[in-house]
C-alpha cells in the first residue's frame, strides 16, 4: 500500500484523539463532489510518502499523537492495508478506518487481526439511488454490509454523506435514515458540499446551488435521531453559529 499523502496533526479527525492522517490513491467510486480526483484518477501523479519516512515519523511521535487515521482514495482497495494496519497497532498507535465501505471481508479481516478504533463509513444516498451518486453499480449491499458488521461488532462509528442538492432531494434523507436505522447505525453526519475545492471529480457541481448551512441543519433536524450538520471545517453547524465537534 503507497501512501500518496500525510497530513502529521489533527484534532478534528479522529474523535476525542490527536492522530496524523495518511492518503492512499485510487476508488471504485466516482462521487461527482470528491474533492481528491487526482488521488482517485492519477494517484501515481502524487509524491510517495516512503514507509521507511512514515514509521520513523511515527516513532518520533510518540507520546504525542494517539492514532492513525487511514484515508484516500479508498483504503480497502489496498490488499497491503491489514499488514500496514498491523505495523501501525504494533507500535501501539489507535487506528481509525475512513472507508466507502465497498470491501466487508477487508475490514472484518482488520477487525478481527487488529482491533479497529473507529471507523468512518460512507452513506452516499438511498439504496436504490446510490449508483447515481457513486457512479458505479452494484455497491450499496456492500457498502450495508459493512455498516451492519460495524454494528454488531461495537466498532467506534460514524456515517458520513456529503449533500449536494443535485445529488440528494430532502426526500431522501428520510429513506437513508430508516435505512441506517435498519443495519444499527446511530451517529449520521451531513456534510456541507464544499464549494471553494479547486477541482472535484465533476467541476460542473461547482457552479450549482446546493443547500445553505441552515437548510442542512433543518434536513438533519427534520430527519431526527442522532443526525447531524457538519460544515466546511469539519465542525457541527447548530443554530447559534459554528460549534466544534468536540463541543
Ligand atoms: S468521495 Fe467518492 S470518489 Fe472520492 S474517495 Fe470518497 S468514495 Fe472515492
């Protein structure tokens, strides 16, 4: 597995953890709002951050960093992810999985070798409309799999859906919810479409109009449950201004 990317600190990403996030190329997917086209097109045209690099980074972050956050792309494409996963737990970091969700067997595999800490999974619209939005068939059972393994397992989780109103009607936000209700998933966050990204796989959303903040926040209230609006930076939107996550 190349990593194609390292961010060295957040505090955003991995709940409740400080973690560093590391970026492998290419996806089955092809959301219209990825803002990540060259990893998922042309990841070679991405610098190699070299193992040697990253472990010795790891070492001398000791103490200070909590975990590892995986992320792309889409990770599970990787038949070298559980071995890195490994590494990775070997040196006594947690390890927080980003996926689309595509690849069950992988992350029963980790899960089972390697304990996951949490684990962000992709819910990219109703079932029987998710090629659309992924433009790619046949992947929303997968993706429910996974969700549903997560579950039962107690496995840390969180669901994620970015919203563009081209993509998403507010009729379908009901639809996912009593769908992720069903595979036992709680915490669902909608997050803003971003705007101002230099490139997505699909530029023409750019110039649409999509939901305000505030509408998204009433979709997330409408819906119920444990749903919530995430803006731009990654922290929740409520009605007095921007909260961050961790509040
Ligand atoms: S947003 Fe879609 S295309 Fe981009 S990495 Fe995630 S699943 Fe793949």
């Amino acid at each position: 597995m190349i990593i194609r990317g390292l961010q060295p600190f957040s505090m955003l990403d991995f709940p409740g953890k400080f973690s560093c996030i590391v970026f492998v190329g290419n996806c089955n997917f092809r959301c219209p709002y990825c803002h990540n086209p060259s990893l998922v097109f042309d990841p070679e045209s991405q610098p190699e951050v070299t193992r040697e690099y990253f472990f010795d980074f790891l070492s001398r972050r000791q103490g200070r960093l909590d975990g590892v956050v995986i992320s792309g792309g889409e990770p599970t494409l990787h038949p070298g992810l559980p071995g890195f996963v490994d590494m990775v737990k070997n040196m006594k970091y947690l390890v927080k999985l980003d996926t689309n969700g595509t690849n069950p067997e992988m992350v029963r595999r980790i899960h089972e070798a390697n304990r996951i800490d949490y684990i962000a999974i992709d819910y990219k619209a109703p079932a029987a409309r998710y090629s659309l939005v992924t433009r790619n068939a046949g992947h929303a059972a997968l993706v429910q799999q996974t969700i549903r393994y997560a579950a039962e397992q107690g496995i840390p989780m969180e669901i994620r859906t970015t919203v563009h109103r081209d993509l998403l009607g507010e009729g379908d936000f009901t639809i996912m919810r009593r769908e992720l209700d069903g595979l036992g998933a709680k915490r669902w966050y909608l997050q803003q479409f971003n705007t101002t990204s230099p490139e997505l796989v699909d530029d023409s959303l750019l110039g649409r109009p999509t939901y305000s903040d505030l509408e998204l926040l009433h979709i997330a209230e409408a819906v119920g449950g444990d749903t919530h609006a995430r803006g731009l930076t990654g922290s929740l939107i409520k009605h007095r201004g921007v909260v961050k996550v961790s509040d």
